[in-house]
C-alpha cells in the first residue's frame, strides 16, 4: 500500500510541477469588427420563356424549336456563349377544353414551353437584347437577377475592412482605459453574406411594345458584402 501511495505522488508530481511552471494567462481586449462593401453587378441572369401553340403535338414542337433557334441565334449575336446558356425546363402538354353541354373535355391542341436561362456579363448588352426579344415575339420575360460573377475578391477585400475595423475599435477602447495594446491573440471569422439587389420584373407581352420604343436603361443597384470578425488583443 506504502509503494502504490509512493508511486501516485511521484505520478502527480511532474503535473504539479508544470502548473506551477505556467505563466498566467495576459488580460485581453476582445472586439467584433464589422464591414460592409458596395459593388456594380458584373453579371445578370435572364430568364426567356419560349411558348407554342399547334392542334397538332409534332407542330407545336416544331414551332418551339424554331422559335428557340432564332433565341439562341439573337443571344450569340450579343455575346452570350454557349457556357452562359442553360435550359431550366422544356416540356410539351395536351389543352383541354370542356365543354358544359357533355359535361367532358377533350384535348384541343397542345403547348410547347421551353425556358432558358441566359447570362450576361456585360451589362450594357442586357436591354437591347430584352428589347429584341420582346419585338420578336417571346410571349414572357422573367425577372432579371443581377450578381458578381466572382465574389471571392469582393469577400476578402471586406475581410480586410473588417479586420481594420476590429483593429480601430481596440485602439480607441485601449486608450480610453489607459492602458496599452498587445499582439493579437486570437481572430474568429464571423458571418458572411452577399446581398444582390431585388431581381427586376421584366413581364411583358410583345403586343404592348411598339416597334420604335428605344431599349430601357436597366440600373441594377449596388450589392452589398457584409462580414464580421472577432479579434482578441493583449494588454501590456
């Protein structure tokens, strides 16, 4: 019983030691730094619906393919690359039409529908091509949605914003306690977010537009980049 207890103290001994041995922990200033950056979108994306109409399914396709042809071709013509373009969905259904008399329906011909998504990155291409369209014939426009084609430097450079402001806020509260600021101990990176401005709705029908009517300006708004950090500071 004697060796065992000997042994536990020779055990905890070193341990003991070595806490002894530990400086204590330096008082530290802890600050959130926040920033916010403002960037010109540098891409806008554009949905396009294509729509036809035929009793016949096989020509109503037909249609939409034609009409979705000379869509592309009009896209190209503005700089728009194959990569910029994606079809979200293209389908072809019966329509129905019911007739009270019977009390049935029956199919009376069939819709062809293609939507495809178009990306610009250039933005002074992105009202005459919806002026274009819309003239040529497209039944519907979707909502244009503006972006930063890479976000990645807009995010660092706001980092730095907010590591500069994180650095301020400890400056200015270390010399209002009179005491002086350290090396930096520890930085936690907080929240990030991309805010695009609200997506423009571009609804129209190619019968309301006249043939002179000039391409609209199309302002797409600032989009804002936020971020927070928290840094700790030793004190002197």
């Amino acid at each position: 019983m004697k060796n065992l207890i000997a042994a536990v103290v020779i055990l905890l001994s070193p341990v003991g030691a070595i806490a002894q041995q530990m400086p204590p922990m330096p008082p530290t200033i802890t600050v959130q730094g926040e920033a916010l950056s403002k960037y010109a979108p540098t891409q806008a994306v554009l949905p396009v619906t294509v729509q036809t109409h035929d009793p016949v399914l096989k020509t109503a396709k037909q249609k939409n393919d034609e009409k979705v042809t000379a869509l592309l071709a009009l896209a190209a013509k503005y700089g728009v690359g194959k990569e910029q373009m994606r079809t979200a969905y293209t389908t072809v259904q019966p329509e129905q039409e019911y007739n009270p008399q019977t009390g049935k329906s029956r199919v009376k011909g069939y819709q062809a529908l293609t939507n495809i998504e178009f990306t610009f990155w250039k933005m002074d291409q992105v009202a005459p091509f919806m002026d274009e369209v819309v003239k040529s014939g497209i039944d519907t426009v979707g909502s244009l949605q503006f972006s930063l084609k890479d976000d990645q430097a807009a995010r660092e450079e706001t980092m730095l914003k907010a590591l500069q402001n994180a650095s301020k806020k400890a400056k200015a509260m270390a010399t209002t306690l009179g005491v002086t600021l350290g090396r930096v101990v520890q930085v936690t990176e907080g929240g990030s977010a991309i805010q695009p401005p609200r997506p423009m709705m571009m609804m129209a029908k190619a019968a309301m537009m006249e043939s002179d009517m000039a391409a609209p300006e199309l302002p797409g708004g600032l989009i804002e980049v936020r971020q927070t950090v928290s840094a700790s500071f030793e004190i002197k």
